[in-house]
C-alpha cells in the first residue's frame, strides 16, 4: 500500500540519483585511467622492492578514481614517483600514497615552478 508522497518521494529520488550519474565523468574513462595507475602502481613497487604488491581491488581503485576526479593522469603518475623516491617509510601501500598526495603534489608543483 503506497501513499502520495511515497510515490512523489521515490519518484524525486530516481530522478536526483539518474541526474547525479549524468554529472558524473564517464566511468569507463575514470575506471581505465586508474587501471592504468594500478598497473604503473604495481610495476613501479615491483621494480623498487623486488616483490609484488598486495593489492585491494575496490579499495585501491576507489582510491585511484577519487584522486583521478581532480588530477590528470600524468599528475597522479608523477606524484607516485615521488612518493617512491622520497617517502622513507617501508609502507609503500595506496591508501599511505593518497595521504601523502596532497604534499607531494604540491612539492612537485612547486619544484617545476622554480620556488
């Protein structure tokens, strides 16, 4: 048994979710960008460790997209170098690189600036 604003209410939702999902960056453009940083990701770790990364699909790729949602590809890319180069610590995992980015980023940004 379904009341009047029920109807309106589910009918309000469906249209603010399908409108949310047109705004959205295409998702098969989104999810191969951060397929390719997992690859460059794991090659990279691979290279520098010897050894292979453990990886968590959708926690890692969640993190890829998000960063993916504000920086281009080659950004992402360049900061990961960066975070192997001159992060000390052993913990090379995505989710201590995406704490890391912003200060990277930046220190990139700044070095190619000049300052």
């Amino acid at each position: 048994m379904s009341t009047e604003w029920q109807a309106g209410y589910d009918d309000g939702y469906k249209d603010g979710y399908n409108a949310g999902l047109a705004a959205r960056k295409p998702t098969t453009e989104n999810g191969t960008e951060a397929k390719q940083c997992l690859d460059y990701y794991f090659q990279t770790y691979k290279n520098k460790l010897g050894c292979v990364p453990t990886i968590y699909g959708a926690r890692d790729m969640k993190i890829l997209k998000g960063l993916l949602k504000n920086y281009d590809l080659e950004a992402v890319k360049e900061t990961m170098d960066t975070f192997f180069a001159y992060d000390k610590r052993v913990d090379y995992t995505l989710p201590r690189f995406q704490s890391r980015f912003d200060v990277l980023y930046l220190r990139n940004k700044r070095i190619a600036e000049g300052r």
